[in-house]
C-alpha cells in the first residue's frame, strides 16, 4: 500500500498538522504562526486543547479566527495518548503531521517530509531536528548528527527498535514527530496507545512498521524541539516505565525481536535507576545499594547523574563570575560562512560597520559548538547566513529571537519565512 494521497472533495486537506496543547500559552502562538507559514498552504491545524487554565485556548481561537485553516476541539482529559487519538478523529488530510505546542518547523518541514514519502514510496516520513532551549539561552544542537545521518534514507524496522534503547550509541528515533499516511493508519487500525504517557510516537511507529510501514528519513533538520522545565520527556517516572514494559509486544522479524529484548532490558535499567533515585532522595540507601549491585548499569548512571550536576553548577558559577568581572560590551554580528569573493566579504564587513556592529565569523559546521563553548560572549544582535545549510536550518533555533539576513548579492536581504520568537 503506497502512501499516495487520496482523491481530494470540498474541504478535504492534503495534510491535517495535529497539535495537542495543555498550558502553552507561552509557546503556541509560535507553534500555530510556523505551521501557518508552511510552504505547502493546502492543510489544516487541529488543536486539541486538554483543559488548559491558562490563554492556551485563547491563543489558539484567536490563530482561528484569522485563519480558518486553524481548527479548535477540547481534550478528553485522559493523558497525551488519548488527546492525539482526538486529533486524529478530528484529521480530515490523507496524511498527519505531529507538531507539539511548544516546538517549531522550519517552512519547508511539511514539503520535504512529503518530498520522502513520495521519493522512497513511504507511509511514515521523520525529520532531522535542532532542540534548543529558550529565546535567550544560546545552547543548541543537531539531534542525528553522526555521518549516518547527513542523507535521506529508509530507517528499517530493526534500526528503529534499537534506537529506543537509553543506552544506545544513535540517538533514540521516537523522538523524532512523524508524518504519516492516515489511510494506512486506518487501514491497519492503529492509533496511540492510551495506556502510556511517554513514548507515544516510539510505540505507534513500532505498531506500524511491523504493519508492513517504511519510513522514511529527511536529513534537513526542518522540526524543531524546545528544551524547558515543563517539557514532558524531561519528567520520566517509574510509572511511565512501567507503562512501556507493558506497551511491549512480540515482533515476528527475529532480528527485531533481538532488538525489542534488549529495549526491555534497557528500559528495566531505566526503572532500576528511576527507584534508586528516589531511595536516595528517602534515605534508604540500602535500597539504592541493591539495585546497584543487581545491575551495575545503575551506578553508573548515578555517578553520571551525580557528574553532570556539579558540572551545571560550576558552570551557572562561573557565568555569575564572569558577569560581574567582565566589563559589558555591545552587540556583535555572527555571520555564519564566508562569502564568496574576497571583494563580497569586504562589502559585508563595511555594510556591518554601518550598523556599528563588529563581526564575529564562524564556520556553518562548527557555529552552534562555538557558541556553547563560551566562544561568542558577547550579545548577538543580527545573525547572518552566508550559505544555504545556514540559512535553511538553524539560525533561529539558536537565537529565536534575533534578526535574520541572508548575503546574497552583495547585499543583506531580511529572512522573513524564518519565524522568531
């Protein structure tokens, strides 16, 4: 069965973008104005508000009134799972895009995505993601960074399944939001399951390609993921764990099925590391004791867990110094690239220093390493692209909120279909 899109009537959209939200008022706006600005306007946006109390739905009605492509429903109240089930009741496209209420896509991210679906005859299309973590926070990252992930490609189920595992080398590709062919969905009769809060798309994406599902992946880092407090996947709790163990069926490939029991295994470290935690936190430490000695996986993310919290503190530390030691300075501009001529960079420099902004240049494959590693201390006040890889990914991600110009031309042209905070 290809995923092909199904003869359209009336009001029937090629994709239906299906966003759940619960007190996201202070992202969705955002969320709604980037999938508005996709390149492929034929789609609609289900919002399924589940009992926020704060604007959320507000926020929401009002993108709905001015675009009617914006449709608004209430959640059932009963967990993520069950909300996304409510948005795909609601779905009338012949395929479904996940965007969560607090993320963004780049303008392309619906195009390209049916781009691959269509290039490898797909049901599921993922994207490449850059996560970052708020509008003035500098840190950012590519989620698949490694040499295997730089082209588009079929992910096999097998791959899928060994991603899922915490301790595995590649990134975990459940995290990755999916688009996928709602008729195929229907077909096979597969929807979120509801027992589970954490995991969602690693489970329904799991169901559908031992379906019979391919899926594709989109190297072009179009989706991106926003890192805060209140992010669910940063809360995990034995229940969830436990919910997943649960979740877990028997595959009929014997290559996945190997794969599927090593997740197991993983996500019962997991469960072992979560209760040890929490025996810490009580002071019952021979309980901790004993799920160290049962698995010694355990210790080991412990004195991770214990290593990486001293070093955010160090780091939060030495921030504080060196704000209070280091004279404020003025804006800078990052242009990411080099122009192509020596005259074009000369051009650029004395069209920078009209604006009283001094250059700090960076490579476009080494920028967001250089920003993390403390190189760039100085604010940013206008990012410039000097290539497309640039241009086309991450400029806003990793600061949403600053101006964008491209260098085209000998000249600064304003990036307007990139969306900022």
């Amino acid at each position: 069965m290809k995923a092909v899109p199904r003869p359209r009537t009336g009001d029937t959209p090629l994709i239906s973008v299906l966003m759940v939200a619960r007190n996201s008022a202070a992202f969705i706006a955002d969320a709604l104005s980037s999938a508005r600005r996709q390149t492929i306007d034929d789609i609609e946006i289900v919002v399924v508000d589940d009992g926020s109390t704060d604007d959320t739905f507000r926020i929401a009605l009002e993108h709905a009134r001015d675009d009617a492509r914006v449709r608004l429903f209430t959640g059932p109240g009963r967990g993520l799972s069950a909300v996304r089930n409510t948005s795909l009741r609601h779905a009338r496209g012949a395929f479904g895009a996940i965007l969560d209420s607090d993320d963004l896509l780049h303008p392309r991210h619906l195009e390209l995505l049916l781009e691959r679906l269509r290039q490898f005859e797909a049901h599921v299309a993922v994207a490449n993601m850059v996560s970052f973590v708020d509008e003035t926070h500098p840190a950012s990252s590519l989620f698949a960074a490694g040499p295997d992930w730089r082209y588009d490609r079929v992910i096999e189920h097998v791959e899928f399944v060994q991603s899922g595992t915490s301790d595995a080398d590649e990134p975990s590709l459940g995290y990755l939001k999916p688009l996928f062919s709602l008729d195929f969905l229907r077909a096979k009769r597969l929807s979120y399951n509801e027992d589970i809060r954490i995991g969602e798309d690693f489970d329904l994406l799991d169901r559908a390609l031992e379906c019979g599902a391919t899926l594709a992946y989109s190297a072009a880092p179009t989706y991106f993921y926003r890192r805060h407090e209140q992010s669910t996947s940063h809360r995990l709790q034995a229940r969830d764990v436990e919910a997943l163990l649960e979740a877990d069926r028997p595959h009929t490939d014997a290559a996945v099925a190997r794969a599927a029991r090593k997740r197991r295994y993983a996500l019962k470290t997991e469960l072992a590391h979560i209760e040890a935690v929490e025996a810490i936190k009580r002071r019952a430490l021979a309980k901790a004791a004993a799920a160290c000695r049962d698995r010694p996986a355990v210790l080991r993310r412990l004195l991770g867990s214990a290593f990486e919290g001293i070093t955010r503190r160090a780091a939060k530390l030495g921030s504080r110094i060196a704000g209070r030691l280091l004279p404020s300075r003025g804006q800078i501009a990052l242009v990411i690239g080099t122009p192509p001529t020596k005259e074009s960079s000369e051009r650029l420099a004395s069209c920078l220093r009209q604006r009283n902004l001094p250059v700090k240049r960076v490579d476009p494959k080494s920028y967001r390493e250089a920003v993390e590693l403390g190189q760039i201390a100085r604010p940013i006040g206008l990012i410039v692209t000097c290539d497309d890889l640039a241009a086309e990914s991450a400029p806003f991600a990793l600061r949403p909120g600053t101006p964008v110009c491209e260098w085209r031309a000998n000249r600064l042209h304003e990036v307007t279909h990139l969306v900022t905070s």
